[in-house]
C-alpha cells in the first residue's frame, strides 16, 4: 500500500488544485534545468488551469529554467492573451499547446524541449525500438512528426503536431525535438526525462552494433507495466522530492 503522499491527490477546490500544479510545474522547470534540456529561449511546459481549462500556465519567455518559481508562472487563453502575470508568452508555446489542449482534453500537461539526445535522435527520423524495458513504456504509444518547416509559430502547425500525436502520450518531431503529455504535469515531465534516456540508449546501442530487440509480444506487456499514467505520476515522485529539498525557492 503507496502512503498517502505517493498517491494521485484529491482536491476540496480548484484554487487548491491550481497550487498544486503551478509547484509541479516549477518544479519540472527545475529538474530541465538540472538535467541539461534548457537551450536559449527555447522550450516549455504546460498545464492546464483546473477552473478555466481553455487556459494554460506556462514558464514565462526568456526565463531560465533554473530560476523559474511559481510566482512568475503566466497563465494564457486560448488567444495567446497572457490573462495572469507580466512576463511575455513564447510564441511557439502557444502554438503548439494552445491546439494539443484543445485537440486532447485528456492531457493536462505537455512538455517540449530541445534535449540533446532527444533532438539528435529526431534527426533520425524513426521510432524508438523497444530495447530496453524503460523504452516499452513508448511501445506503440508514440508517433513520429515527419516533418519540418522551421520555428512553430503557426497555429496550423501545431494542430498538425495535435494529429500526428493522436490519442499518444509522446512524439518525435523530426529535426526538432521530443513532445510528451500526460494527465499531470508529473506524467508528461516524468515521460520527457524517460524519453530522453531511451533516446540516449538506443544511440548508444545502435553505435556499438547490431542491437536485440524486445519481442512485440513482451514489449506490450511490459507497456502496460511501465508505461500507464500511474506509472508516470509515480516515477516523478522522488524527482520532486530530490528538486524540492535541494531548491526549495521554486515554491515561492
């Protein structure tokens, strides 16, 4: 039996739950920070807002990560308005997560960054094998965006990046990058981190030789072990933990 604070939280009102996500975001920003997956301006993290969910809290444009906290998280509307706070909004932010909210009301959460392995593996332009047990949890649950036309800034862009990803928790857009969503910004930060690894080891696996693949078969099984949303929410759980107690300041 998970003790209390292992398991998905309940909320007595939205207020309360906004808090709550608006810390596992600034955390998120956090851990991105510390994992390497900052690069200039580029990059972001959304959750939708629990009272007003066509609205989305994301770090604010030019700020780093490892400075970001939950006071100067912004809030935008389904515009691009920013309707709480006083910091800009990443153009390309808005447009890809503005139309991934809207195309999936299942996700609260989406991440995107230019990670190094995640953007080197992008220039591959494949799916991960499932070599490794950590990579099931992406077996047939991820896409590949064959394509690329420069910086998103373009609403239709992102409602193509919407459909490519279809009803998946993760997808690679080629030349760019990794995407990943989940139903807390737990699970979607927590899949990014995992999908980076996977990307790291299978460019390992693949450099040093022909590499054994895991049977479809078993690969399935172990998806449905490694790969659920519990799964997600729960491998984020001692990363925040770790962030929290090194720089507790992003609670602020």
């Amino acid at each position: 039996m998970l003790p209390p604070e292992r398991r998905q939280p309940q909320f007595d009102s939205p207020a309360t739950e906004r808090i709550h996500r608006k810390q596992r975001l600034a955390a998120a920003f956090r851990l991105f920070a510390k994992f390497g997956y900052d690069e200039g301006v580029a990059g972001h993290i959304t959750v939708r807002d629990p009272e007003f969910p066509d609205t989305f809290w994301v770090n604010p444009f030019t700020k780093d990560f490892s400075q970001i906290c939950v006071s100067n998280l912004i809030r935008v509307d389904h515009t691009g308005a920013v309707v709480e706070g006083t910091w800009p909004v990443n153009r390309a932010a808005f447009a890809i997560h503005s139309r991934l909210h809207r195309a999936r009301p299942d996700v609260v959460a989406a991440a995107h960054t230019h990670s190094i392995h995640g953007k080197a593996f992008s220039a591959l332009g494949k799916l991960l094998d499932p070599l490794t047990q950590d990579a099931c949890a992406f077996y047939e649950d991820h896409s590949l965006f064959a394509d690329y036309t420069g910086v998103v800034l373009d609403v239709a862009e992102g409602d193509r990046i919407a459909e490519a990803l279809g009803g998946r928790k993760a997808v690679i857009l080629r030349n760019h990058g990794l995407l990943t969503v989940g139903e807390s910004v737990d699970a979607a930060a927590f899949w990014f981190i995992s999908m980076d690894r996977c990307c790291r080891t299978q460019l390992l696996a693949d450099a040093a030789g022909p590499t054994i693949k895991i049977a479809p078969d078993m690969a399935r099984l172990t998806s449905t072990q490694v790969g659920s949303p519990a799964a997600g929410f729960l491998g984020f759980q001692p990363l925040y933990d770790r962030i929290v107690a090194e720089q507790p300041d992003l609670l602020e």
